[in-house]
C-alpha cells in the first residue's frame, strides 16, 4: 500500500524547503513521513537538525512509496547526484510521483525525467550548466516558483510555499477550496473565512 512519504537527508540538506509540506502531509494522519540518507548514519541539516535516516537509499522499497521528496543543499556530489537519480528513476518507474525542490531539481534533470514534462528551478542556466544532457530547454517555465507535470514536482529554492501547494494537490489533501484558502493563508497571510472575527467581505477583496 502506498501510504508512505519518503524524504532524502544528507549533511547540508536545506531542511525549511520541506518542512511546511511534511507538516502538512502528517496533519491528517493518513500519511506516514520516513526519511532515507546514504547510509543510516546521523546527518545534520543546514539549519543545524540531527537528523537519523530510518533507511538507506539502496533499502528503499518503492512499492510502498506515496511520494518521493528530493530537498535541496550545498553538499550535492557527482557520486551521490547518480545515487539520487537511479532512486529518482525507480520511484517514478513504479508510479509514484517525485518532488524536487533548489538542487534536488538537478537530481530530476539528471535521471532525465523533467525533458518532456513542463518544470522549473532556480534557473534555466543551472540545468544547463550542472546537468550534462538536459534536454528539456523548451520545457522549462521561468515564470512559476513550482509545477506538476507527468509525476514530477519542480521548484524553485524560493517557491517552498508553491513546493507545498504542489505536494498537497498531488497527495488530494483537503478539499480544493480548502487549498486555495491554505495557499492564501500562507502565502498572502489571508485567513480564512472560518477564522474568528475575519468577515468573508475580507476574503472577496483578497
């Protein structure tokens, strides 16, 4: 059963980019978060979190993944970037969408499953600079901070909000509307109408 969402950490992983979509994820108790490293050693976030990876990239069952979510960081190598990529590829192989996020877009681009899909990242140059043959150029879309589009997330370091918006559509938590009402929230810091003292004339003018 896929009921498990699965997050890679490493030293160095941006650990703000996925924190508002895990929170979200594991609010309605549906949904269980494991996160996976390179080794089951200890590894330290970039805001300075122990993490204790529950397993290994190569321990990864992907028939049981709902979702895979790749952070970004400044530790990403050419040796652990064809790790994350073969785990990229399998997740997505087996039907399970991937969520990418800063570097971890690079990691998407490499296991070359973004070059027919619409995505975004930090920047065009970057997947062309960073990932020898890219080729989704003409699918790249400088004008959102993240996309969904044939079972890949993409986003910019600066969309962590949009990251979020993404992965709870694609997980079809809540109700649409509800959603919406999420995004606005956090977003534009527009409650919703069902806060206390907050009149829905203060919504429609949003």
């Amino acid at each position: 059963m896929r009921n498990t969402v699965h997050v890679l950490v490493f030293d160095g992983f941006a650990d703000w980019q996925v924190a508002l979509a895990l929170s979200e994820i594991r609010r309605p108790g549906d949904w269980e978060v494991r996160t996976v490293g390179f080794t089951r050693e200890p590894v330290m976030s970039m805001s300075g979190l122990q993490v204790l990876p529950d397993e290994g990239v190569n321990e990864l069952d992907v028939d049981a993944v709902a979702l895979l979510i790749l952070p970004g960081g400044h530790l990403w190598r050419p040796t652990r970037m064809d790790q994350v990529a073969a785990m990229a590829r399998r997740v997505h192989a087996a039907g399970a969408p991937v969520a990418a996020i800063d570097e971890g877009v690079l990691a998407v681009a490499h296991a070359g499953l973004i070059d027919r899909c619409r995505h975004t990242g930090n920047w065009a140059g970057q997947l062309r600079r960073e990932v020898p043959g890219y080729a989704g150029h003409d699918q790249y879309d400088a004008n959102v901070l993240a996309v969904s589009d044939g079972g890949v997330i993409t986003a910019s370091h600066l969309g962590s909000i949009e990251f979020a918006r993404e992965i709870i559509h694609t997980l079809d938590l809540y109700s649409r509307s509800d959603r919406e009402y999420w995004y606005r929230l956090f977003k534009h810091a527009v409650p919703p109408p069902w806060f206390p003292g907050v009149a829905v004339e203060t919504i429609k003018a949003a």
